[in-house]
C-alpha cells in the first residue's frame, strides 16, 4: 500500500508545520504505528530526522500513542487507541494527516509527542484511600456488590490518553477526572475520602487549565476505552454535594458521607 503523509514536526518551544512524506510498501496488517516504524526507518536510512511520537505498550493499555489521525483522535474506529489502529482501515494511495493532541494543557515536547504530566498531578490531588496498608486483608474483610464492583471497573478502565480533551472544543478533562474520581468514589474503600477527593481533583483540573464541559460528546466517541457521560454526571453530583457539606460543615471536609 502506498500512502501520502502530512506530518507536524515541532521542536519545543519552535514553530511547527506540517511535512509531505510518501510512504510505499506497507503491509494492510501493518498497524499504524508499525507505519510510523517504516518511515522512520527510511528517512533514518536517507540521513533525515526521524519523526518523534509516543509509545509503549503497542496493546491498548498504557495510552502512550495519542495522536490526531486525519482529525480525529486515535483515527475514528471504535474503541481503538493508535496503535490497535491497522492500515487496512485506510484506502491505497490515501492521504493521512497526522498531528499531536491539541490543547494548552499538553504542550508539545517534539513533534508529535505531547507532555500530558497534567494528568498525574490531578491524579496526585485525589488517587488515593486511607485505607490500612501492610499485608493483604481477607478477601471478604470489605464486601464489594457486584453493581458496584462493575460500574468501579466501567471506570477504572480509563487508560488516560487524553483523547477525550483533544475532541473537546473546550479541551475539557472532565471524563478523564470523572472516571478517575469515580473509580474510586464508588468502591467502599474510597469513601472516607469522597469529598475531599472530588473537591481536590476539580481544583487540580482547574488550575491545570483545561476547558469546561459543556456536553458535546465528543469525548465519549473518540474514548478508546468507552467511558460513558453518566461518569461527569456522578461527579457533577459529587462536587455539589462536596461543596455543599464543605460551606455548612468545614470540620467534616475530609469525610466521605
């Protein structure tokens, strides 16, 4: 297959563009990031820079391989990151634009890498429980429904990869930090901690400086992981519900219910 690429290369802090690359002879079982391979092992071979992009796992798992395929993240197919993405997906001879995640939260380091540490400090704010550490507790010592159980999991399978604020018109985070502070808002382990948490997360989030939701969607089409909206309404309701027991009841932030 032969495909024509529109590639960002950026130095940090210079100005980018995007460059014309002719790829021939990649393979339709090829995944995207393999065809990334390809191409830099041709312009490394001509003596050219390669193109810098992000990766791990190569599985769907560690969300290192974000990046805006012909406008949409991770490349439209459902539930896919990039680099589950294959060239089959794609028309011979097709031209492929190929840009980083854009949004003032994820500045770009080089080309197509973009630095999402925002993340992990909205994380630090709230990722945690005060429950007792040492050896491990009986299995049933902390009785966990299975409704509960799943709906922890529904959001503990956010790999945060960002594409939900690179589909976002205001570059929220809300479905990220709503599925982070769900997972652990919902299990009986997180409790003790429910308002302070959700308080301190949304005040991360803000001071990161990403936009505000306004319930476009878009973050849930583009999610490889398939995270619903119903994660911003709970949080939505446990901010309000923090907020409230946090003017009438000062001393008793740091309590869960």
């Amino acid at each position: 297959m032969k495909f024509h690429l529109k590639i960002w290369r950026q130095n940090k802090g210079g100005e980018g563009r995007l460059m014309d690359y002719n790829l021939d002879g990649v393979s339709s079982d090829s995944s995207f990031l393999e065809m990334l391979d390809l191409l830099n092992e041709q312009l490394v071979a001509a003596g050219n820079e390669p193109v810098a992009f992000d990766h791990d796992c190569r599985e769907g798992i560690c969300g290192m391989c974000s990046l805006m395929i012909s406008g949409i993240a991770h490349g439209g197919q459902r539930r896919t990151t990039a680099c589950q993405l294959h060239m089959r997906h794609f028309k011979d001879g097709q031209t492929i634009t190929i840009e980083p995640f854009r949004a003032k939260s994820f500045p770009v380091v080089k080309d197509l890498v973009v630095d999402r540490s925002a993340f992990d400090r909205i994380i630090q704010a709230g990722g945690f429980i005060t429950a007792r550490v040492g050896s491990a507790q009986d299995g049933n010592a902390i009785l966990v429904g299975k409704e509960v159980a799943d709906k922890a999991m529904d959001a503990a399978a956010c790999i945060g990869c960002g594409a939900c604020v690179a589909a976002c018109p205001n570059a929220s985070a809300m479905l990220f930090v709503a599925a982070k502070a769900t997972h652990l808002n919902t299990l009986p382990q997180g409790h003790p901690e429910k308002n302070r948490r959700t308080l301190a997360m949304v005040k991360a989030m803000d001071k990161e400086g990403f936009g505000s939701c306004t319930n476009i969607g878009e973050c849930q089409a583009v999610c490889p992981k398939g995270i619903s909206l119903d994660m911003i309404a709970k949080l939505n309701r446990d901010y309000l519900a923090a907020s409230v027991k946090e003017v009438f009841d000062p001393a008793g932030e740091a309590r869960g219910e």
